[in-house]
C-alpha cells in the first residue's frame, strides 16, 4: 500500500492552529474502492490532487531544457507540517493546498500549508477535491470557498481549483452520464466566477476527462488547464484545450508542478 511522504517543518509556521479540521462532517461516501486502497486511500477525505495519476503514465522527470517555466508543489493533508523555507531553497516558487472534498472535508494542515506559502514568498492558492455524486457543482463551489477557496488581488493568492479526476469511492465517474458530468463542472465553475470573479483552474487527466466528460469542449476558452501527466511532455491535452497553465509532472517525494510562463505571468494569473 502505497503511503503518501510526510515533509516535517522545522519552522515556526508549524505552530499555526489546525482549528479548520474541526469543520469537516461525516463523509457519506461508501469506502474507499479497491484502486484507491492501493494507493493509501482508507476513508473519505484522503484523495489528493492526482491520487492515481502514477499508475497511468511512466513515472519520469520532465526534460530539464524547458523555457520559461516557473516551478511549484501541491500538498494536502498527507504532507502535514511542511518545511517551506527547504522548497523555497529548492526552487519552487507556487503552491497549491488542498482545502476541501466534497461536501464533507476540510485539510487539517490547510492554515500551516497555505499561509507558510505565502510567507515564505511563493505565490498559493487552494484547490477542491470534487466528488460530484454527493451534491452539486455549487454547492460544492460553496463549500470550497467557505473553507480557503476564496482569491484576493494582493498578487499571491492564484485562483482556485477544482480537481476534477478518478473517483476513489465508486464509479470512476462518478455514475453521472457525460453530460451530466459537464453540467456539474459548469455549476462549480459558474459559482465560483459569480462569488470571485475569476474563472476557476481544471485539474484533469486526459484519460479521465474523454471519458467522463466526452472530452467537452466547454470550458477551454474560460478555464486554465491543469493537466497531470508524469511523463517527459505534457501528451495530448484534453477538451480542447490549446495549451496547459499548469503541468503536474511527478510526484517524486511529492507532487511537483510547472508552471506554463514565466513569474511575471503567474503574477498575471494572481492578479487576474
């Protein structure tokens, strides 16, 4: 069984409070299913951004000789206390943190892990886990931004994210039809630009996203793209889109990140 690392802070960031755990309510998921067990996924609540990615693509490093790239991580809770001031010396210059799932989880780590980001000077922002058959796109939209979804212009604060990818509960997608499933990712993103102004990231995997979707076009002339693939290219992107945002390429100690631009361009997509 697959467990995810734990990266132990040494700084005083590590003290922040956990109080946003109290939050989260009782998950009326079923357990977690044979796939999602595999990878260390034991009860609602513990999928990440990209939970079965590694064992639908080689595992590589990306090609070293990319221009114009900023590097970042994404966390959750299996990262507990991170050591910020150690990635930002290693490079990495965003962070995304999961927040919530669903309609019934909230990251315990969330406080240390988005606002140690933030101080330490790396550009954050937080992303949901969707699990579209225990309630609606806005609802969901909702939730995310009652527990740290929200997006400030203070030029740190990247807008959110929904992780919209393999359902470790059930059906890989979720048993909506395919047009169902792009009704539901409408009313989130629709929610989410409503209360924010801002159009939501989509974190996808190309496999997922035909199948579950029909490969929707619907939202490549609004939504960046986010596209988990660990391999030495990107691949073929889904639904349309002409070109990624954002690339999560391994998770190798953790999830790792490109971003498609230079910092003053991720500074850009902060701003809005």
């Amino acid at each position: 069984m697959k467990t995810r690392p734990i990266v132990v802070a040494i700084s005083a960031a590590a003290t922040i409070g956990l109080a946003a755990s109290t939050a989260a309510q009782a998950a009326p998921q079923p357990g977690p299913n044979d796939r999602a067990r595999a990878h260390g996924i034991t009860k609602a609540g513990d999928a990440w951004m990209g939970w079965a990615t590694d064992d639908t693509a080689a595992k590589s490093t990306p090609p070293q000789s990319i221009a114009a790239t900023v590097g970042g991580i994404d966390v959750s809770k299996w990262q507990g206390n991170v050591d910020w001031a150690s990635w930002w010396g290693q490079g990495m210059r965003f962070a995304y943190v999961k927040a919530t799932e669903g309609d019934y989880y909230v990251n315990p780590y969330f406080s240390q892990q988005y606002n140690g980001s933030y101080n330490v000077g790396m550009v954050r922002g937080a992303y949901h886990f969707a699990t579209p058959n225990d309630s609606g796109g806005a609802a969901q939209a909702d939730y995310f931004l009652a527990h740290g979804g929200g997006w400030s212009r203070d030029g740190k604060t990247l807008p959110g994210v929904l992780d919209i990818e393999y359902n470790p509960y059930g059906a890989t997608c979720y048993g909506l039809s395919q047009s169902a499933m792009v009704s539901w990712i409408k009313a989130f993103t629709d929610r989410y630009k409503a209360r924010t102004s801002r159009d939501v990231v989509i974190y996808t995997t190309t496999d997922w996203w035909t199948s579950c979707t029909g490969n929707s076009a619907a939202f490549n002339t609004t939504n960046p793209l986010w596209v988990a693939r660990y391999n030495t290219s990107p691949g073929t992107l889904p639904g349309g889109w002409g070109f990624y945002t954002f690339w999560q390429y391994t998770d190798s100690p953790l999830d790792k990140d490109y971003f498609n631009g230079d910092l003053s361009r991720l500074t850009a997509l902060a701003n809005g």
